[in-house]
C-alpha cells in the first residue's frame, strides 16, 4: 500500500515536470487561462481536510511525551469528565494550527469529522467548555505548561547531532500587543500611546524557539523581568548539554546588574545600552591608530551571474527635492576597556564609527561621524570566557 501510494506521488511529479518543461513557445491565438468544467463528487472513502498536517501533530505530542508532561504538571480538574488538562490546552492550540484565530472557531472543528479524526478523538471541548477552563487556567497553570513544555524540549533536543551544541543564545526581546478591549485586565498605554499590552518573549535564537513569554502591561518597560527569565532559560540548555551559552538583548535589555554573576557563572552576554556621555568622551579621545576599517560581508551570496542595481529612485527623489540626504562612506571599529558603575570587574568596549557625509540636493554640506558602541568584555586577564557585546547608541557631531 505505502508503495503503491509513493507511485502515485512520483507519477504526479513526473506529470508536473513534463507539464513546467522548458518549451520555445510561438505567438498563442488564446489565453492561457480558460475554464474548464470540474466534477465534484463525495466519496464514501476518500475524504479532505483543509489543513491537511494536523494529524502530524498529536503524533508528535505523544512520541515527544508532551501530552504526559503537560498531564503531570498542569492541575486545573478536579475530575476528568471527559477532558484532561492535556485536552484542553493541546485543543486549544490545534485550533490556532488549523487557522482558528478565537475560542469560537474551535466549533468549526467539533463539527469536522475529518478533523477529529485526524486527532484520534470521539469530540473535543465546545467553545463555552473551553471558555470556562481558560477562566480556571491562572498563571501558576501558564508557568505548569511552560514547564512541561521545556522539559519536552530537553529530549528533543537530546537527538541532536554533537554540533548543535556548541552554543546557545539566548535572547530577549519585548512587543506591543495592540487591543480594541477596554474591559480587560492588565491594559495600559504605551509609552507610543498603544493600548494594550507589552509582553516579553525569552527565546533560543539557534531554533527560534520561545523558551518563555510572559504578559505584562502595556506600560511596563522593554527588560522588565527578562534578567529572572534568562535565568530560568538557561537551565534547559544546561540540562540539554549546550557546551556554552550567550544571552543576548538590544539597548532596552542591557542587565548591567546581573553581568558580574552571569560572568561568574561562565555565561556569555551580547547586549545594548545608550550612549552615555562617559562612554562616548571615552571614544572620542581614542586615538586614529585605534581605530581598524569594518568590511561587512555582503548580504547574499550571488548564485547566478550578478545582475546590474537598479535605478535608485528615492534617491533621485531626495536630491530632486533638495532634502537632506544621509549617505555611509566608511565604518571603522575601535576598543576600550570599560568598567559599569554597578560592576565590580572590568569589560571591553567596541567602539563602531561611521563617517556619513550629509548632503542636500546636488550638494555636500558636511561630514559627520556616528559613533556607535558594541563592547566585548573580559571581567578578568584571562581568555576570554565571557563577553558583553553592547550598541550602547549613536551620537552625531560635526
């Protein structure tokens, strides 16, 4: 049966690749798009489901023992009748697979046969059934299934080949989450005036996994909590066997008081921070021969034979209309060693120079510099084990 099923895929393969085959067409009478009359017919046997990879999903729930997990950790039933937690929170995220945007769209699903089962299951909660756990589910409930969540992640990670721990980084970022509502808890106003919230995303760069998400008002600021949750991100990759591990964050996320322990602890620290004017006297006062040219590798890799730019039109634009235009000459970059005030050990700096020429219509007014700083730190005169990569800002002079 598999065989025969593999057959039927490599003919339809081999159908396309002889209808898509390169033809020296001649001047057409006709459109190539034309109507033609289609048969529908309901098969007794053979049945559809608009999202066809949903079945994959349970199964991968249940080799990767995430249903388990999320059963052994998550307590919100006081008795099953009929549902689990593991129901309930899988369902809800089935739905969002299939393309449900809203608890409601889950009664789309409870009324497709195909859909059920495709997930091995007699019925799955109705709206208001899972409107009603949701209520119950608090936020000790949302940490269970995070919890469970990451502990399947550590096995699934275990099958990795020796190369994929090397190293991992770990970054932290924060979004604005827009809403209409006026009536649920936890809104604010953003420092942009957006109403809604502000929540904060822990993730593992290497796979673009979310590691922790964490909802928080939307007046909080960008690191609010996000030094507590590295600090819970880096125990699954400890436990995953990563060899070493670099938090990273932009300026909003620079956790100068946690650096000397993350130090200590041998993790490593890619971070932003706003120029301050100590830091950027510092660069300032450097001298030329500190300062090396930055060659940036280009963007994508030509595969093919490189094509001629095209006309820049927003340039032509900008110089048409006589506004001012920012143009990047050269960058060049620098270090300094540097100790935050709240640090007891002493870390390296690296200073990024641009030189832009600022003209205006056809003509050049001046040169400016933009000095951005990415300080890589060594807390003590050894290898370094631990470093701080750090944009601390931009700030301009004629």
């Amino acid at each position: 049966m598999h065989t025969n099923r593999h057959q039927k895929v490599a003919r339809r393969k081999q159908r396309m690749a002889h209808r898509l085959r390169p033809i020296r067409w001649t001047a057409q009478p006709a459109p190539m798009l034309t109507a033609s009359k289609i048969h529908y017919d309901v098969s007794t046997r053979t049945r559809g489901l608009v999202a066809g990879g949903i079945g994959a999903m349970p199964l991968l729930a249940q080799q990767t023992g995430l249903i388990d997990a999320i059963d052994a950790h998550v307590q919100v039933l006081k008795r099953h009748l009929p549902y689990h937690e593991s129901d309930h929170v899988l369902g809800i995220a089935y739905n969002v697979l299939s393309g449900g945007t809203c608890l409601q769209d889950i009664e789309q699903r409870r009324q497709d046969e195909v859909y059920l089962d495709a997930l091995g299951a007699q019925r799955i909660p109705d709206p208001t059934t899972a409107g009603d756990f949701c209520r119950r589910f608090d936020e000790a409930s949302l940490e269970a299934v995070q919890t469970a969540i990451n502990e399947t992640r550590v096995r699934v990670w275990q099958t990795q080949p020796a190369p994929f721990f090397d190293e991992a980084f770990i970054e932290a970022d924060g979004t604005l989450a827009e809403t209409t509502g006026a009536c649920k808890a936890g809104m604010d106003i953003a420092y942009d005036g957006t109403w809604g919230y502000h929540p904060l995303l822990v993730s593992l760069a290497n796979t673009a996994e979310p590691l922790y998400v964490v909802n928080r008002s939307g007046n909080r600021p960008w690191s609010d909590g996000a030094a507590a949750r590295s600090d819970q991100a880096l125990a699954p990759c400890r436990d995953a066997g990563f060899r070493r591990v670099t938090f990273r964050g932009n300026t909003d996320f620079t956790q100068m008081g946690h650096m000397d322990r993350w130090d200590a602890a041998g993790v490593r620290f890619v971070f932003g921070s706003d120029a301050r004017a100590h830091v950027t006297h510092v660069a300032d006062a450097l001298p030329a021969a500190a300062w090396t040219p930055l060659q940036r590798p280009a963007r994508h890799a030509v595969q093919t034979t490189p094509r001629a730019r095209p006309a820049n039109v927003k340039e032509t634009v900008v110089i048409e209309r006589g506004f001012k235009n920012l143009r990047l000459e050269a960058e060049a970059v620098a270090e300094f060693p540097y100790q935050p005030t709240v640090c007891a050990n002493t870390y390296r700096m690296v200073v990024l120079r641009k030189n832009i020429s600022v003209e205006k219509g056809d003509q050049r007014l001046f040169d400016e510099s933009a000095i951005s700083f990415i300080s890589r730190t060594t807390a003590r005169p050894r290898p370094p084990t631990s470093c701080l990569w750090r944009t601390i800002g931009v700030t301009r002079r004629t």
